[in-house]
C-alpha cells in the first residue's frame, strides 16, 4: 500500500507534469507573431538601408556602375582615401565645434530660462514660455531663411543692429565666418527643447528640500548647486545625449543658410553633398558619401553606447 | 541577468554576419536594355515629359506648349525640378527602369548621362539633328554619335542702367577690357551707385558665370591653376573687396543677382539673354554688351541651353522612343523651332531660325554674335568637365571669400586644382 505522497514533498502533482510541454509550445509561436510585424519593419526600415549603406562605401562606385552595376569591390580603400583627403580632419573639428558649442549653450540657456520661469508665476510667464517655443515650431526652412536674411552682410538687420553700438558689420556667411552664424541659428533652435524638458525636470524637485536648505541658512546659489542641479541630473544627460545624437545629424539649418560652404561643413552636410552632387560637391561621390555616413553612423552609435552604459549604472 | 548578453552577442553576431555577407558580395547589375528602335514602335496613351524649368508652372507658356504638342490620343505629364537634382532623378529611374519619355539634360551633362548610358542615341529615337549650329550640338556628340537634339541656346552678356551709366559719364561703347569695365565700374561707383551684380553660387551656375572672365583671360580647362585663370579670379575678388559687387554674390544664383540689377541701383549685371525681354519692360532703360575680354575684344562665352534627349528604357523601349520621337519633332520641327525658342527666351539652334527670330524681334539683335562664338564647356574634357567644373566651383568660392586678397586667391586655386 503506498501512502499518497503530498504534492508539497515532490513539488509538482501528476497532472501537472502531462500538461506543461502542451502549454510550452503555443505561447511561444504567438509569441513570435506578435514579433514578426515589428521584425520585419525593423529589417526593412533600419537594417536593409544600413546594410546597403555599408554595402556602397566597399564598392567603387561612379555614375554608370551605379545604373548598370558591376562596381568593384574595393574593401576599405575609400574609407582610407577618406580619411587621409585633406578635408576630413578639418570637417571633423568643425562637426565637434558645432555640436559641443550648440549643445552647451543650448542646454545653459534653456536651463536659466527654467530656473526663470520655475522661480515664480507672473502675469504672462505662461504666454512668455510660449513664446519661447516658437524657434521649435517654425519649419526649419522658414527660421533658415529668415536667419540667412538676417545675416545678410550689406543689408541685414543683424549688421544694422550692430552698426547701432559702432560695431563694423560682420560678413557672417563667408567661409570663416560660416561656422559661428549656422552655431548661432542652432542654438537658438534648440533652447524651446532643453527648456521644455528641463522645466518638467524641475516641476519633479521636491519644494521641502529648497525650505529645509533655507532654514539651515543655505544661499540661493548653494540651493541651485547643491539641491536642483543633483535631482535634475538624470533630466540633463537624457537632454544633453538626446541633443548630442540629434546635433550630429543636422542638415537642414546648416544646408539653408549656407549650403555646407566654407567652415559650415559637417560630416552630415559633407555626406549630404556627395550623395546628391549639391553644394560644393557638384559632383556625385557615392561611395564617398557613405563612407563619410558610415563614419557618422558609428560616432552617433558611440554616444548611443555611452548612454545606455550610464542607464545600466543608474539602475544598479 | 545571465540570459540577456548572450541574446544580446548571438544577434550581434547574426548581424555582422548578414552585413559581411552583404559587403562581400558584388551588386546585382540592374541594366536596361540598350536596343530599341522609335520607328519600330507606337506612341502610348501617357507621355512623360521632364524639364529643368520649374519656375514655369503649370499653365505657363512653355506649359502649355509643351502639352500641345501630345500625339493624337495621348497626354503628356511634366515635371520639373532643378538641373543637379533632374539629373540625379534620371539617373535612379533609369536605374529602376522607368525613366520618362522625354528629358531636357543641361548641355554640361550631355557627356557623363552617355557615358553614365542614360540616354539612346538620336538614331534610335528618331532625333533629326540637321541644321543645328556645330558649336551648339557639340556636347551631345560623343564617338561620333549623336545623342539627343538641343533647342536652342542662350548667352551671357553685360546688362547695364543707361542713365546710371550716362550720370557717371561712361561710354557704354567704350568698354571692351577688363581695364575699361573696372574703370567704368569706377565712375559709376563714385557717382553715387553700386557696381556690378553677378552670380559666384556653387556648382554649374557659378561656374557658367564666370566662364567668360576665365577664358577672356586666355585661361583654359585642363589647367585651371594657371596665372591666368587666377587673374580671373582675382577679377572678381577685387569687386567684393573694393565693395563694387554685393557680398552675397557667393550664395546668389542668376536669378538673385537679376533681382538685385532691377532694383536699379547697380550699374552692371552680368547675366543671360533669357532676361533680355524682361529687360526690355523694366522700370528703367537697360541696355546690353558684350563681355569684354582682359586684353581687349569679346570674352567667348560658354554654351547655355537644353538638350532634348530620349532616355534609355528597360522594357517597351520601342514605344517610348516612339513617344520621344513625335514630342521632339513637334518641339523643334519648322516653325515650331521658333515658338519654342520665343517661349523658352532661347535663341534658336538653327542658324535659319535665329535669323528669323532677329527679324521679329529686335530685342535679339546685340546677342547673335555671343550666341554663334559660344564655346562648349565640354568639348575637350568629355565627361571629365563635371570633375573640373567641381573644382573650379570651390576656386571661385574661395576667391569671392578672399575679397580682393591676392594670395589667398592664388591659394585657393591651387589648393582645388590640388584636390
């Protein structure tokens, strides 16, 4: 006679055990058609064009094999011509200047601004922090061409207004000059995003703290430093990375005001123009261009990589 | 925590895999058929005409000339879109295999879209080609073969203001060099206007606009670091640096330098003989020279103007030629040629038209001459010209950046000959 074995002592009962490889099995193609759809998109969207990309920069190509096929391959060749042409160096200093550049004062003006408007609530504060979002909600090519007009060297308002405090006008689109004036239109467009983001970031501060600091004798200053700036730290390098990544790429503010002209090249204006034979490039360089795209792609992908690192710390 | 960096590595891996499989593979040739043969064919129902023109919209005289001209039973569609941007259009529907009927390719183009195998001969669709002035079908002769009919061509000349010219006391007739223009200028800028508005934009405009000063200095394509193709350039450096030419000349096309002309504060505007009839309605009286060389005597200026080409096509080649074919002969057959012409502000391809053409309207009379001498930019260089063209571009930008500073000039030139 056996005496019934609990189920607590075996740890699963009989039935059980017939019926979990059935269950096994089903959950796990549903669960690869809910996949599927996103799969494909992913492959058709992102990893075809990239694999293409990639593709194009280790063939030779030139208008006709680009028609008719048959570019040879050619391995890191172009990479290599790339880099070593006497342009790449000084396009890749310009695309940090403008990006580090932009993003700091992006991110210190829209920060000021948020401390501003998050200090205390005026009469209009609301209508003036609307105001403020308008370089946000202006088409690009509106706000380029209104800033290429502005700086326009014998008749714009900007050399005007200058001309106001004896200063001599400023030919801002030439080729030395290109740089600061596409930085300067820059910033101005990304202040709304920063400030946007940085006021919900301190919206989230606890007030308690900011009293508790004052009643301990705590200047506003020390408040600033040693309260705001801390609790909006996960705030920022979400703002400063997501305007790293989004800077790098930038074509079109820096395409409508200068055509990617002089000190104005970046690597995404460099690629821009040898894809499509525009700007200073007249001529088509397909494999160049995705070289100088693959390059892009893989800094961008670096900063992607750092971000994901100090996600992964944050959550330990 | 275990689990993820091995899912995480074994797609890492697929990945590179899928990519170095990719990047070692050659590309599938995607190649349209070469043969077809427009009087083996018919006309189809819907044409497709491409045209760089898309500052005439639908409706516009050339519009409507345009879709007149559709065999009995079809209609033609147009589109239009900038030179480069046409250019690289054509080349990925060729690609793919539906390219239009009809394109209108810059002549400067004419030798990389054959040699790119873009367009079939004018044999094969039917493109009559007699007639046309050597000088004008020269860029779309290559090997000896034909490809493709121009309508005509246009010039660049010197506009001026008559009665700024006259408050300055310039001598219009006076000025046949480079000396003789500058000192112009000169006086026009001491009495109160400004010099001279021209177009230094990059790519294919800028280069055609300065053309003219690069071969009236005797320059010539295969060398453009020469001394005297840096003096060209020097030229037109010391106009922005002694403020005769407006600043923004460096990102201006044609039409913005025609736009800053008519606000009749400039003395000059280098520009081309498409405005010749807007010139005659301005507000006030504009009246036309001929580009003077350094030396003295007119600067040859480069061939302007369109081919009508037929592009090559991947299935149903006969019926497209067919269509090209029928549309070409109705844009330029008899006294077709000269309503085209009118439209387009051309002065036709065919010496009999343009004769015709000056008879009834005078306003054509002082740009036969340019029109006739004018030099492809093709000619010797074939399809090389566009790589040229390119790095003459970034000369004239550098040295309309330098202002009149002569070694940065010079450097500029030699560093994009360099490149």
């Amino acid at each position: 006679m056996t005496t019934p074995v609990s189920s607590a002592e075996t740890g699963h009962s009989p039935s059980a055990v017939t019926q979990r490889p059935r269950r096994r099995r089903s959950p796990k193609w549903v669960a690869i058609a809910f996949v599927a759809p996103l799969l494909v998109y992913l492959l058709v969207l992102y990893a075809y064009p990239l694999v293409e990309n990639v593709t194009m920069s280790l063939h030779r190509f030139d208008r006709g094999s680009f028609v008719r096929g048959g570019a040879p391959f050619v391995g890191l060749d172009i990479y290599r011509e790339v880099v070593s042409d006497p342009r790449f160096w000084r396009v890749v200093s310009q695309t940090a200047t403008f990006t580090v550049v932009s993003i700091l004062f992006q991110y210190v003006i829209g920060l000021a601004l948020a401390v501003f408007f998050h200090g205390g609530q005026f009469r209009l504060s609301a209508a003036l922090r609307g105001m403020f979002l308008v370089p946000w909600l202006l088409p690009v090519i509106v706000s380029g061409t209104v800033w290429q007009w502005m700086m326009n060297p014998d008749s714009g308002v900007l050399n005007s207004f200058l001309g106001v405090f004896g200063i001599d006008p400023v030919w801002w689109l030439n080729a030395d000059n290109a740089l600061m004036s596409v930085t300067i239109a820059n910033i101005w467009l990304g202040i709304p995003f920063n400030l946007v983001i940085l006021y919900s970031g301190l919206q989230n501060v606890p007030t308690d703290l900011y009293e508790a600091a004052s009643l301990d004798g705590a200047s506003s200053w020390q408040q600033f430093w040693r309260i705001t700036m801390p609790l909006l730290r996960p705030v920022s390098v979400i703002t400063v990375l997501l305007g790293l990544v989004y800077t790098l790429k930038v074509v079109d503010i820096i395409w409508i005001m200068t055509t990617g002209a002089g000190s104005s090249q970046t690597l995404a204006t460099w690629s821009y123009g040898m894809a499509f034979g525009k700007g200073a490039s007249t001529v088509i360089r397909y494999s160049q261009a995705s070289a100088v795209g693959t390059i892009l792609l893989l800094v961008a992908l670096a900063f992607g990589v750092v971000y994901l690192v100090m996600q992964r710390r944050r959550e330990d | 925590m275990t689990k993820s960096p091995g899912r995480r590595v074994s797609a890492g891996v697929a990945l590179a895999a899928c990519m170095a499989l990719a990047a070692c593979t050659t590309p599938q040739p995607a190649a349209p058929s070469a043969s077809g043969e427009a009087t083996k064919g018919t006309t189809t129902a819907d044409i497709k005409f491409w045209d760089p023109y898309p500052q005439r919209t639908d409706g516009s005289d050339w519009d409507k000339l345009v879709k007149a001209c559709a065999p009995q039973g079809s209609t033609i569609t147009r589109t239009s879109a900038p030179q480069s941007d046409l250019f690289n259009q054509l080349t990925t529907a060729v690609k793919e295999g539906n390219a239009p009927d009809i394109v209108v390719l810059d002549n400067p183009m004419m030798p990389e879209a054959v040699s790119s195998g873009l367009v079939a001969t004018a044999k094969q669709a039917n493109i009559d080609t007699t007639g046309v002035d050597a000088n004008l079908m020269g860029p779309g002769i290559v090997n000896g073969e034909a490809y493709g009919v121009p309508f005509g061509s246009n010039a660049l000349g010197l506009y001026y203001n008559v009665d700024l010219l006259k408050k300055a006391g310039v001598d219009p007739a006076s000025i046949t060099s480079w000396d003789a223009l500058n000192a112009a200028i000169g006086k026009v800028a001491a009495a109160g206007g400004k010099g001279i508005t021209f177009s230094g934009v990059t790519g294919e405009e800028g280069v055609f606009q300065f053309l003219p000063w690069f071969w009236g200095a005797g320059a010539n394509l295969n060398d453009i670091s020469s001394d005297q193709s840096v003096s060209a350039g020097q030229l037109i450096s010391d106009w922005i640096g002694k403020g005769w030419a407006p600043k923004s000349a460096v990102t201006d096309n044609q039409s913005a330098a025609w736009d800053l002309f008519l606000t009749g504060k400039y003395g000059f505007a280098e520009n081309g003989s498409w405005f010749a009839s807007a010139a005659a309605q301005a507000k006030f009286k504009i009246g036309v020279l001929a580009i003077p060389s350094k030396a003295g005597g007119v600067a040859p200026v480069p061939t302007g103007g369109e081919f009508a080409v037929a592009p090559v096509q991947a299935k149903d080649a006969d019926n497209h030629y067919a269509n090209a074919a029928a549309v070409i002969k109705c844009l330029t057959d008899g006294d077709a040629a000269m309503k085209t012409n009118e439209t387009l502000g051309y002065l036709s391809a065919k010496a009999d038209v343009r004769a015709a053409q000056v008879k009834a309207n005078p306003v054509w009379e002082p740009w036969v001459k340019s029109v006739e001498g004018a030099q492809g930019r093709t000619t010797e260089l074939g399809a090389k010209y566009v790589e040229v063209s390119s790095q003459l571009s970034e000369a004239i930008q550098g040295a309309l950046n330098a202002a009149g500073d002569a070694n940065a000039v010079k450097s500029a030139f030699a560093a994009a000959a360099g490149k």
